[in-house]
C-alpha cells in the first residue's frame, strides 16, 4: 500500500519510493528511504500526509505520498 | 581549503575571519545570526542571483568575524539556486569566496537530517564547529543527545545553544575562536605556502551510503537509546486542528485575513499620516522659509520632500509586515500554511508559502514583493514577484470607484468585485503562461517534502532587529530610486512649454509633462482612450495609483479636494464620460471598462517596481515593467473592440 492510504497513528516500514531521482534524493536525505520506519501522526487534506521519522516531524503532500510504498507495521503514538 | 582565499564576494574585509551558518531550513540559524550580530547586519543578494544573503559583524575579544547566515538546507547536493549558494559557499566554488569556518547547526529535534547535511559539510575540507539547538524541542519529544558522544563519533567540536535565550553563546565563541585559531593564516603577504596550509582539513568524496552509515553511526552514539515510537508532543497536539483536512483551511484564512488587515485597515492611517504630514503642515511650512524664487521651494518640497515622504510612508507598512512574517515563521506556523495552501497553488506552479505574498499584494505590492523572500526557492521566489503587481491593491479601488460609479452607476459594486475576479484571473494565467515561457522549469509540480518545526513563542528582540534591517534595506534600495524618479515627474510638470508661464507655475498641458501625455495619448487610440488627460493620469499612475483620480482632477482643472466635485456623480464624472465618448467615437462605456483593465493590469507604483528592482535585479523589474505595459495595453484593446461592437 501507499503512504496515502495509512491512517494517522500508523506505524509503517517504507518499501519503495517512485519519484524522479532528485525527488527521491531529497526524501532519502531527510530519512525517507527504504527500510526507515515512519509513524503516521497527521492527515492532511488530499491525502497529504505529516510523519515522524524518528523525533522529526515531515509534511509531504498527497501526490508524493502516493509514490511511498509502505507496510504497516502496528498503529501506536505514545503520549507525552 | 585555502586560508588564503577571503570571501569577496560576500564583501567582507581582507583579513577578516569569516564564519559561514549552516543548517536545515528552521534549524535556528537565523535566530543564532541575529543573537551573534546584533543590529550590525547587511541584507544583500548572492552575486548574480537573487538569492538573500545576510552578513553581520560578530565581535569576539576585540576582533571582528564576518558572519554569513546562508539559505537554509537539508543537503549540499543542491535542488534549488538558494541551495546552491549554500553549498558553494561552503565548498569555496563560485564567486562567493569560502569561509574560514563552517558554524554547522544541528537541530536536536532532527538530528539525522542534521548529521547528514553535517557529514556533506566535513567532507568539503572546511573547518567545522558543531552548534546543536532545539534540545528543549528534543527533550519534549524523550530524545536526550550526550554531546560528548557527538563530538567523538562525529569529530567535531560540538556545543550545546539556545539562540533564543543566548545559552551557550561563550561556548560556541570559545570553540570558533579555537577553529579559527588552527585554521585560518595570520602571515602577512602570505602565498599559500607557508605551515599554516598544514592544518588544513582535505575535502574528501563519499557517496550515499557511506555518508547514510555514518550519520547513523553518530546518531547511535549521541543518542543510543532512542523512544521506539515517537511521543506525541504540544506541537503535534496543536497540529491535530491547525492542520486538520477540514479545520485548518478556514485557520489559515483567518490568519492570511488578519495579515490582510494589516496591510490595509492598521497600516492605512499611518501611511496617511505621514504622507500628509510631508505633504501638508510640513511642505507648507518649508513653502513659506525656503528663500529666493518659487521654483526652488517647488523643487526641494514638491520634487525632494515629495520623494522622501513617499519612501518614508511605506516605512511603517514593511515594519508591520516584517513583524507580521516574522512571527508566523518564528511561531512555526509558516510551514504549516505552506502545508495548507499548497494543493491550491499547485496550479500555477508554485507552492504554498506564496499564498503568504500573494494575499499581502492585495493589501499593498511593496510589502509582499519583500515577503517573497519567505520561499526557499529564488525560481519560485522570482516567479511569484512577476505576479504580485497583478494583484490588485486599495490604492486602485479609488480609480475603480470613480469610474464604475460614472459609467455602472447601477451595478458599480459589482464591477468592482469583477476587476478583483479579474485580478485573480490574471495571477493564474500569468503564472501559466510563465511557466510555459520563461519558467519552463518548474512545469514539474515538485514534491512538497516539509520538516515542521516545533512551535515557538517568537521572541521580540531578534524579531525587532530582523524588522529593522530589512526596513533599512528598503530604503536604501528602493529609497533613492522613488525619490530620484518623483523629482525627474516634478520637473517635467514644471517646465513651460508654451510662453506666458513660469517655471513650476504652468498648467499641465502647457508643461513639458503636457507634452509626454500628449505623445502617449495616440498609443491609446485602439483602446478609445486617445485623449492627453487620459494619458497624463496613467503616467502619474505609474508614480502611484492614488493620484491617477487627483490628476484627472486636475486635468479637468477641478479642485482634487472637493469631494462633491470628484464624486462619481459630481462634474469629474461629468467631464470624465464627455471625455472617454469623444476619444472613443461614442463607446465611452467600452472605454472605461478598457480604462479599468489597463489600471488593474499595469505597473502598480514606482516603489514596486524599486522593490522588485532591489529583490530581483534591475533586469527582471525592467522586463516586468515591459511585459505589464503591453499585457495591460493588449487587455485594454481587447476590451474595447470587443465592448464597442456590444455598445
């Protein structure tokens, strides 16, 4: 499944990422890459997404969203 | 490196140390530049771009450091031109020059995105001090870093700050000091050869991967035991309604409205107020004491004191705006609201932080020319720029007033609101047609991949100073040319033409500015408005869209400040259809409705054309200039062919 299709509090593995090299780079650099673990923590609107990837906190629109291949792991989001 | 390269082209002074800032976008870099400088800053644009440097003076021990804030970046693989500054300052490629010292600023909050972008830095041969910030935003979020453990696993000097409170500021000038100490060349007339090259650092190249293990390798170092799954904090708490699908739209429109606000309703009074001031108690006063003949007094109160009063009433406008943006970027929410509004500007190629300058140009261009520079990207940045003047500002509502109330006495209001649909109209075919020209590459929609900061309270003082700065920048980039410009207008109205008048005492058509309307006025024939007095308010227009109404008042020798007279039914009305009916052969209602799209569509005022000139170059506002004449001129004659064969 795709990124865009996880509900908030999910916690997912990321599997592949379908962008253009540059776009994929900068994902990478920020620690969207193939085998991080991301936590779902917000949905925006048009399937836009808000993730932690470790203690950081990533907005990434829909369209992206839906080149994010992932699997979901468990749902969970401890609170402070 | 080389210590024996300075950095020309950020124009520091030879022999100075200069240390470069760097860190991901909302790291707190711009926040440490402000707390390491003080008020001794610069706003300047990277050599051949349009990309916004800061420099400032860090005095230490006596001495003087060169500090250079550079755009905020997650790599130095760079993705967009600001991006490009950054990295080739930090390499020492370009015209930039290199600093002596690489100040990297880690945010604790995000330290793997921090490390990476640390591990490019390191691999340039820079010397290298690490500063990590948001350690409270980490700690919140149950991630508590041993600094010492970074600094051994990453090799680097590494200090503990919190720019906003000035905590570990002595720290971070002990570690530059020792840096600088090592690494940068005291020998006069030194050739390069000398033993300090010996403590140079050897750029080294690595690929990905190696670069991915490495952060990772320090990251498990710094903090080895990490939450396994990440603590809801106040800030994702808060984000729950900011950035709800349905919420958080109407959140961002009451904000953008209360930015609005105060372009328009806060603002006003004070632009007024100064204005009058110049223009009134004060140009009188000055009237009666300047000695010798009246065309000296014309010249320095009308053409001189006109220029800076005019400068100086945009003073509170920016300081307001500046204050304005600075808080919805210290606070955090800046982000948010490109998060927000991105899916609506997707269409015309840009993202959603232009919704921020977009909205202001509705309250006032010159501002929102300036708030561009909240985008990270100079394209993007400069695209937004070209489409700024198409919104249309209050300073038009007076032109539009006057004519709809003339010629739509009935339906006024909604031909008002029609030109604002038409102003939104333009923003998106212009910024379509931009991209399909000269902006072809960003036809791509890009990814929006956004780190969120953590929010903030904004604090004043950094606020205030950034405020100042900024507002100095205006005036001294824009300033001198919108002065310069309103004293080249008052003598052209000045000089008689024809005989039987003194110098600054003729009526306009007998002046030399007489005779420029007279020579535009043919221009305007396709469009029905092949008339002087036409001519001349659209040229005063160009100066600025409020006196478009006084000087066709003044045209039509009607006193500007009788209101009963400039009213839409009063005798300017009157004389204004006369007019357009005879310059249109009887189509004098096409010929408005021409004469209200070409207001809308060009040149807004000479202080934003200087500001677009002082953020984007002398090219690109003489370019835009060009491109609004003739858009607004084409529009103008469509309207009125069209409209004389519906009339």
């Amino acid at each position: 499944m795709d990124l865009r299709l996880c509900p908030a509090g999910t916690q997912a593995e990321v599997r592949w990422v379908d962008l253009e090299d540059d776009e994929r780079a900068r994902l990478r650099e920020i620690g969207v890459r193939e085998g991080a673990v991301v936590h779902v923590v917000h949905c925006g609107a048009f399937g836009a997404r808000v993730i932690a990837v470790g203690s950081d906190r990533i907005a990434i629109d829909g369209r992206t969203c839906a080149c994010i291949g992932v699997t979901p792991l468990k749902s969970a989001l401890v609170p402070a | 490196m080389s210590c024996h390269e300075p950095a020309p082209g950020v124009a520091v002074a030879a022999g100075t140390p200069t240390i470069a800032l760097v860190g991901n976008p909302n790291a707190g870099k711009s926040t440490l530049f402000n707390a390491l400088t003080g008020a001794r800053q610069t706003v300047m644009n990277a050599p051949g771009t349009t990309v916004e440097l800061q420099t400032g003076a860090w005095r230490r021990s006596g001495e003087r450091i060169a500090v250079v804030d550079l755009p905020g970046t997650y790599s130095l693989v760079p993705r967009s031109p600001d991006e490009q500054v950054a990295a080739d300052f930090v390499a020492g490629r370009g015209d930039l020059g290199r600093p002596h010292l690489a100040v990297v600023v880690l945010d604790a909050s995000a330290l793997a995105r921090s490390l990476y972008l640390l591990a490019q830095v390191r691999e340039t041969g820079t010397p290298v001090v690490a500063a990590v910030t948001m350690l409270d935003v980490a700690s919140t979020r149950a991630v508590e870093p041993d600094l010492d453990a970074l600094a051994d696993a990453a090799g680097v000097p590494v200090v503990a700050l919190d720019p906003r409170s000035g905590a570990g500021m002595e720290a971070l000038g002990v570690a530059v000091e020792r840096q600088l100490e090592a690494h940068v060349c005291r020998c006069e007339g030194c050739t390069g050869s000398c033993a300090c090259a010996n403590h140079l650092d050897v750029p080294v190249s690595r690929d990905d991967e190696e670069r991915f293990a490495w952060t990772e390798r320090v990251l498990n170092a710094a903090v080895p035991s990490p939450p396994a799954v990440p603590v809801r904090s106040t800030s994702d708490r808060i984000d729950r309604v900011l950035l709800h699908p349905v919420l958080g739209v109407p959140v961002f429109l009451a904000i953008m409205w209360a930015v609005f606000e105060l372009t328009t309703v806060v603002a006003a009074p004070l632009v007024g107020g100064i204005a009058g001031f110049f223009n009134g108690p004060l140009a009188s006063w000055l009237h009666g004491v300047i000695p010798g003949p009246a065309w000296i007094a014309g010249l320095l109160v009308d053409g001189v004191l006109s220029g800076v009063g005019t400068v100086l009433s945009f003073v509170p406008l920016l300081a307001l705006i500046f204050v304005a943006i600075g808080i919805l970027e210290d606070s955090g929410y800046l982000a948010r609201a490109a998060f927000v509004a991105d899916r609506a500007l997707r269409a015309i190629g840009l993202d959603g932080r232009a919704m921020v300058p977009l909205v202001i140009g509705f309250g006032c261009n010159v501002p929102a020319m300036a708030a561009t520079r909240t985008m990270p990207d100079a394209r993007r940045r400069l695209l937004t720029g070209l489409l700024v003047p198409l919104t249309s500002c209050p300073a038009r509502l007076t032109v539009y007033v006057l004519v709809a109330g003339t010629f739509f006495p009935r339906y006024a209001g909604t031909v008002v609101f029609g030109l604002y649909v038409v102003s939104g109209l333009l923003v998106v075919l212009g910024g379509y047609l931009l991209r399909s020209t000269a902006f072809r590459d960003l036809r791509q929609t890009r990814a929006l991949v956004l780190a969120l900061p953590a929010y903030h309270v904004p604090r004043l003082k950094p606020l205030l100073i950034s405020t100042w700065t900024r507002v100095l920048a205006f005036v001294r980039g824009a300033g001198g040319i919108i002065a310069g410009t309103l004293v080249v207008v008052w003598l052209l109205s000045a000089v008689p033409v024809t005989g039987g008048h003194q110098v600054a005492d003729v009526p306009v058509h007998d002046s030399l500015y007489g005779r420029v309307a007279d020579g535009i006025a043919p221009v305007l024939a396709p469009a029905g408005l092949d008339d002087w007095r036409i001519a001349s308010a659209l040229t005063t227009g160009f100066v600025a869209k409020e006196v478009v109404v006084g000087s066709l008042a003044q045209s039509f020798s009607i006193d500007a400040g009788d209101t009963a007279a400039t009213a839409p039914t009063g005798a300017l009305g009157d004389k204004l259809r006369a007019t357009l009916d005879e310059s249109s052969g009887g189509h004098a209602t096409a010929a408005a409705l021409a004469f209200l799209i070409f207001v809308l569509a060009y040149t807004p005022c000479l202080a934003t054309v200087a500001e677009q000139r002082r953020v984007f170059g002398g090219r690109w506002a003489a370019g835009a200039v060009a491109v609004q004449l003739s858009v607004a001129w084409l529009l103008a004659v469509a309207v009125f062919q069209v409209g004389r064969l519906l009339t």
